[in-house]
C-alpha cells in the first residue's frame, strides 16, 4: 500500500493490474480513457484512447482486466483522442484529419467472448466538424461540448445527443479557441445563475473563461480569469456544490520553473471568479487531466502519475496529498509522457490510469476516498462481529453454550449464542417419545397404552 507496488512508488493506492499498449491493440502511443458501466449487470468496462483506435477493457475482475473489443479510428492515426460516455453510447473524437465523432453503441460488448477481440462499427460518425482535440458531455442535459475543432474558431461546438443514432448541432460559441471544458447545470451559491448550464472553458494561452449556454442559440459569455505565470490553461473541473473550480496549467512548469501547481479558483461570484491560491506539489511533473470525486481531486500528472488530493479545505487554500502511484518511477521531469487521463467514477472503487505506454487499474485505499475508519471485530463467526467495522481491532470473542448442564458446554466461549443442546428426555416426563418436545405425537402413544398393565 504504502512504499512500492509493481515496481512503481504508491501511497495508499495499490496496483491490481496494468497492461502494455501493445497487449490492448498497440499503435504510436496511448492517451484518454473513460468508463461504462452497466447499469444491469454492474460490469465495468474501460474505454481506452490509443493513437489508431479505442481499447475497450473489461475490469470487473480488476486482477484480470480483458481485451474486449477495439474501435478503430475513423480516418488516421493521431496523437489525441478523447473519449466520453452518455448513456450505452461512447462517443469519441480525434485530432486524425476528418475524424468527425464516432459514436458507438456498448451493449453489444456485453456478449463478447473473452480472448477473442471484436470489431465494434459505429452506428454512425457526425461529420459536422473534422479534427476536434476534446469532448465533454453534461450527462444532466445531454448536450455534447466539442472543443478545439476546425470549426468555430476553436470554441464550443454544441451537438444534441437526445437520439444517438443522429447527433444534430445545436449550437456553438466561437469567442475564444477552448482546450478543455466542464459543463454544468449551476447550482452553487450565485443565485442569478441557478439552473443555467453553465460552461467553464480552458482555453490555452488565454486562460479561463466562463459562458453561459442556456440557449444553444444564443450562447455568450460571462466572464474570464487570466492569473500570473499563466504558460496554457489546460483543464478544470468544477466540485460538486459549484463554488470552486480546480484548475491545471500544462505549461507554468517548464516556462516558470514550478512544480506541479493546481490552481483553486473561487466561482461564488460568477461575474468575477478569482484565483484563491494553489497547491504546489514536491516534484516539477506537467499536469494534465483531472476530475472531482466529493471531496478528492484524482489527477493524472504525466511523469508522477496518479495524485489524489483532499479538497475539502480548498475554501481556505488547502489541498493536500492523500494518495498517489507513480507509473513512470523513472522520472518525475517536466516532460511529456507517462500520465494522459484518469477515470475514478466506477462504483468499485478502482481506477483506471491511461498512460502513453499502456493501461493502469489501481484500488485506492478507504483513507484516499476520505471513508473513516470502523474499529471492531471482523471475523464473521464471533460473538461481537461487527459488519460495519473497517478495522479489526482484536476484540473479537467466542459465542457458544455457557450452560455447564448442556453437552455442548464450552468453557471458552465468551458469550452465550442460544446453541445449548440437552440430553433428550432428560427435562419432561411427559415426553414420551423423548424427542425434546411435548406434541401429539406423544399423546398419541399415551391413547396407545393406555390400559396396559404396568406392574411387574
């Protein structure tokens, strides 16, 4: 848990399994992933984003992850690809000359034979845009967010995916190229915005900016945060009661000399969102992709790899390192490689690591996702078992029979369980079959005998 694991230095995070580029369908490099799962049967499955294709991986048993299926690119190979899920559907871009959004159907993997590999065909690819660096998806509207595409300056390409099989543009802002993006539909303390879906865009050189896409129509912007040592606003995701916004700059690194910085930004006002301060990390890594679960931020920062920060103090400034696995021990440079994305939404607990170099399926330990401890006894068969202890804390003790007249009698139990057993026949005469209990049976054999001389 706490040292190494797999050959790679871990805190609170374990290594269940990980396999090579190679092992999942190969090509140039590895890159994003997401994850299904389904809602039936509960199996959970990896999307994994590869420079020829998509890598689907199933991680029910995360020991023994299993090569599914693989999706390949629509056109050519690339260096991006990204990967979201809404619904059974994937939906999938690339940077590949003419890629358009693959959109793909999942159920279909469900009857898969492991071992042998599928094709999955998309049940059609929107071809409204051609390269596109990134999508995001508001699950609550059901609106795709496309960015970086050749189309609209870069900005907000906005597609309906109310029925998959035909995805319509439904609008789109072309005020500024964005990066990244994370749509939601507000619900935070600014009460001039509550219910507005609200986009919060990462747009490279530019910084941040926030718009307002209520209207697909009309989308327009609200307001733009730009802060020191800005080298290119990368990513962001927002928390879950919508006052902060958690921000990675994939450059300040290298042009500035820090360590991996995560910026908090305070989005109470949304007219006027400012920086609230950083965390700054022991080692100079390039950060990357990053996403809120309650109060933890799960990071994927290239050469460190997996980070997993507290935020729960992130009002006030603080952050603080609760977990981490490094998948590329070799070096924690400022330099691009190792860490691409990171997927921590399955209901498991485990966590899918998408490298360059192949696909890392890790379980974090109860501390890393804030669960308190539970002292108590575990052992199932004791007399004080406790189900909802987490820690065995060695007060387990013995159930049985403290009845010394029972023959089952211990001597070392601790506490009675009702097991006594008895000597059949030994508590009423009027057993008289002596099978322990007083029924008709016995007044039966009574009726049988009754008249019969009983004298010697």
């Amino acid at each position: 848990m706490d040292g190494f694991a797999g050959g790679s230095a871990c805190m609170e995070v374990d290594l269940m399994s990980s396999l090579t580029l190679s092992q999942v369908g190969g090509g140039n490099n590895g890159n994003d992933c997401w994850g299904w799962v389904d809602p039936t049967s509960g199996r959970e499955f990896v999307l994994y984003g590869r420079a020829n294709g998509t890598a689907v991986v199933e991680i029910t048993d995360p020991v023994n992850p299993v090569y599914l299926a693989n999706i390949p690119t629509a056109t050519v190979s690339s260096l991006w690809r990204d990967i979201k899920v809404h619904g059974h559907h994937a939906y999938i871009v690339s940077e590949a000359s003419g890629h358009g959004m693959q959109v793909v159907d999942l159920d279909p993997i469900l009857d898969l034979t492991p071992g042998l590999v599928a094709t999955l065909t998309p049940v059609v690819t929107y071809t409204n845009f051609g390269k596109a660096h990134n999508l995001i998806i508001n699950e609550e509207s059901g609106f795709a967010y496309v960015v970086g595409s050749n189309t609209f300056s870069g900005g907000l390409h906005i597609v309906s995916l109310a029925d998959p099989a035909a995805p319509v543009l439904a609008g789109a802002y072309d005020g500024a190229y964005a990066h990244d993006a994370h749509p939601i539909v507000y619900q935070g303390p600014d009460a001039a915005y509550t219910g507005h879906e609200l986009v919060f865009c990462f747009n490279g050189y530019s910084g941040m900016s926030i718009v307002d896409a209520s209207d697909k129509t009309d989308v327009s912007l609200i307001s733009t945060l730009t802060y020191a040592q800005l080298g290119y606003t990368h990513q962001g995701w927002v928390n879950d009661d919508h006052t902060l916004c958690f921000v990675n700059d994939e450059l300040d690194e290298t042009n500035f000399g820090n360590n991996t910085r995560t910026y908090i930004v305070d989005i109470t006002d949304i007219d006027a969102p400012s920086i609230l301060g950083y965390y700054e990390a022991d080692v100079p890594a390039i950060d990357h992709n990053h996403y809120v679960v309650g109060n933890r931020l799960f990071q994927a920062n290239y050469l460190s790899g997996l980070r997993v920060l507290d935020i729960s103090d992130a009002a006030n400034g603080n952050l603080e390192l609760v977990g981490h696995y490094d998948t590329n021990p070799e070096s924690d440079a400022a330099e691009f490689g190792g860490a691409w994305s990171v997927y921590p939404y399955f209901p498991s607990g485990n966590v899918a690591i998408s490298t360059m170099t192949g696909l890392y399926i890790v379980r974090p330990s109860d501390a890393v996702w804030g669960v308190e401890e539970v002292a108590g006894c575990m052992y199932s068969f004791a007399g004080n078992f406790n189900p909802e202890a987490t820690v065995d804390d060695g007060s387990c003790v013995e159930a049985g029979c403290t009845d010394e007249s029972a023959l089952n009698f211990s001597a070392t139990a601790e506490i009675e369980n009702g097991s006594c057993v008895y000597a059949v026949g030994s508590a009423c005469a009027e057993d008289v079959n002596e099978d322990g209990f007083v029924s008709i049976q016995d007044l039966l054999l009574l009726l049988g005998a009754f008249g019969n001389n009983c004298q010697p």
